[in-house]
C-alpha cells in the first residue's frame, strides 16, 4: 500500500472531534463477527462425503483494473456499475465452482471505494449461499490518504449451513510504522466460526489475511497467533478448516524477491544508493520458512512435495493485470487429510482479480 498522505496535527484533532463515533474501529482481543443471510434460504446440499472447500481473494470487486495500492495504477474509486458488473462475474464463477464453504478475502463491505456497497449481501443473493459471516480488518469512517474516505472491508465465509460462534480474533499490527499510520491502517484478524453441518457439530473454519507490506516480523508474528488459534481449536477436538492470503511464500519456492516484477514507473531498488533496498511485500526472502510450521502440523490441500516439483502450476498471484501469476499466497489448510489430488487453482480467471482461487476436497468424517 503507498504511504499514507499524513495529515497536520491540528487537522487531526479537528477531525477527531467531528465525529460521534470513533473515527477508526480498533476492536477488541476477541469479539463477536458480523452475521448475514440471504434472503431466501434454499435447501443445502444433502450430505455427502465429501464437501468442497475455496478460498478467494477477490480484490474488493476492482477485477484487473489498475488500483492505486497494489498495481501501479491511479484509480482510487470504482463507479457502483464497475463493481456490480464484477460482482456478477465473481458471483458466476462460485455458481459454476459451487463450493460448499467459501473463505473470502477483500470483501468490501459499504466502503467508499466501491460505492458502498455491501458486497457480501450481494454474494448471498446471487449464490446459492444461505449465510456468511465477516470480521472487518479495515473499518473507518475517513481515511486521509488518496481520497479513500469511508472504509469497511475485511473477511468473510459463505456457506450453506447455518453459522454459529463466530468470533474475530485480532491478530498483530504492523511494527514498522509510525503511531499516526497504524492508526489509520488495516487490523488484520482470524475469522473463526463453527458450521452446524448435519451430523458434525465440531467443524469449524478458521479465515485470515495477513499483512502485505509489512517489512518487519509481523506476518511472522500473525502465523504464529493463528497457529496458536488452530492448535487450541484442534486441541478442543474440533475439526478445521484454515484459509485465506496469507501473503508469504511457500518454504523452498525458487523465486523470493519481486521488486522488479513489482516495481512502478519512477521507483528504483536493488541499487547501491536505493533506500529502501526492497520494494515493501516483494522480497519474501527473509519470510521464506514462516509457513513452515503450519506445512509441519497441519495438512495442506496442496503438498509441498506436490508444489515443489511444479510451482508455477500453484501460483495465485501477480501484482501486473499484464502479466500471468508468478507467486502462491493462497492456501486451505486442515487437521484432517484432504482428498488427494482434488486441489484446483483456477489461473484462467487471472481478469477476475489480482490473486487466484484455490479449493480441495475435505473428506466429512463418518
């Protein structure tokens, strides 16, 4: 994300003092998610032995256009026709897809950006999903940079069992920031939340995003707290489900630094005098064995073994709409062995947004 035009002090407070409300939602260590349903509720799919599961970055319905965050772009805000017109696509896609459960990242939920629209209501009444359930990660009511203005947007799970339990889990700020731009920046989180599948009443999904930019230990920091969550989940004797854009590479992936992939006209890294050396979240290198943990304990959909042998098949994202996936951020992970070989990451939709789904069989437990 670019840095953040900072306002004086005195504009601050006169700002501050504005609003009714806190100016931005800091939440608490835990607190109750947000609930949606459609509505009309259809009848789920009867229980079979196995249920699909997809996570999706969705880039808050911006498709490929060039935003001004993460694409060297210089749009900030989409007309309310550009997104409905990319949440009808987004939503054509689950409908072909059909996953039972869906994690989504990048969900906007009435954010100036997207003309204020709530796009998880539209999802459910576009789908065949009956529920879903959010926990923001980006909620204000005026960001002061670029022209963002209101913000809401976060993550979110769809499915067609009704929802229970759910909870958002703050997850660590960035500490390579200044006390002014962490106020006004993302609170990354896990949503966490138990599905009332029939017959199963312990099964429960667990979404995040974690940290783009950050240039300091804090992804390594929210891996850590979201391994904690799963380990007391599975201690519990529940069973999990993990996803989302967790924004770090798989450990012993070929390529690590994509400055120069990433870079936008009239940067410079790499070079002798560049400060800083590195483009914020392109150089992975120093991140490259944070994952390793969750690879150790948990199963992937997708084998590192599998992975290694072909990564490019794997890749979900690239920062270019120009240019193919060239990265894997996205990942389902579980305590229960998926159906082998039923992984799909779906690089045909590369227009859709700026990082691929992923989805795998889980095997329901008899």
């Amino acid at each position: 994300m670019k840095t953040f035009i900072l306002m004086s002090s005195a504009l601050l407070i006169i700002l501050l003092l504005s609003f009714c409300e806190p100016l931005v939602t800091t939440f608490k260590d835990t607190e109750e998610g947000v609930k949606f349903k459609a509505n009309d509720i259809a009848e789920p799919t009867e229980k079979t032995n196995f249920i699909k599961i997809m996570t999706w970055n969705i880039r808050f319905a911006a498709a490929d256009l060039p935003w001004f965050g993460d694409s060297c772009g210089d749009r900030v805000i989409l007309s309310a026709k550009e997104v409905y017109h990319n949440l009808a696509r987004i939503a054509e896609i689950i409908n072909e897809i059909r996953p039972d459960i869906l994690i989504v990242n990048e969900i906007d939920v009435e954010s100036k950006r997207t003309a204020y629209i709530n796009q998880i209501k539209y999802l459910l009444n576009h789908t065949y999903f009956n529920y879903a359930a959010y926990a923001s990660a980006w909620k204000s009511q005026f960001i002061p940079s670029d022209g963002l203005g209101r913000m809401n947007t976060g993550v979110a799970v769809f499915s067609q069992w009704r929802l229970k339990d759910v909870k958002r889990i703050k997850l660590p700020l960035r500490g390579d920031q200044d006390d002014l731009t962490t106020y006004f920046y993302l609170r990354k989180n896990i949503l966490k939340t138990r599905i009332e599948f029939p017959g199963l009443d312990n099964l429960f999904i667990l979404a995040t995003h974690l940290s783009a930019f950050s240039t300091d230990d804090t992804k390594l920091k929210q891996v850590i707290r979201f391994m904690e969550i799963i380990d007391e989940t599975n201690s519990s004797g529940g069973y999990i489900i993990a996803g989302g854009d967790f924004n770090l590479l798989p450990p012993g992936s070929d390529s690590t630094d994509f400055c120069m992939e990433d870079i936008c006209p009239g940067e410079s890294f790499h070079g002798p005098k560049d400060k800083p050396k590195h483009k914020e979240g392109s150089n992975y290198l120093p991140e490259i064995t944070w994952m390793q943990g969750l690879y150790d304990n948990y199963f992937p959909a997708v084998p590192l073994s599998i992975y290694l042998e072909n990564q490019t098949k794997y890749f979900t994202h690239s920062t270019d709409p120009n240019r193919f996936w060239d990265r894997k951020l996205d990942y389902l992970f579980s305590n229960k062995a998926w159906a082998a070989g039923s992984d799909s990451t779906y690089q045909e939709l590369r227009e859709y947004s700026d990082h691929a789904p992923v989805s795998a069989l889980w095997e329901v437990p008899q």
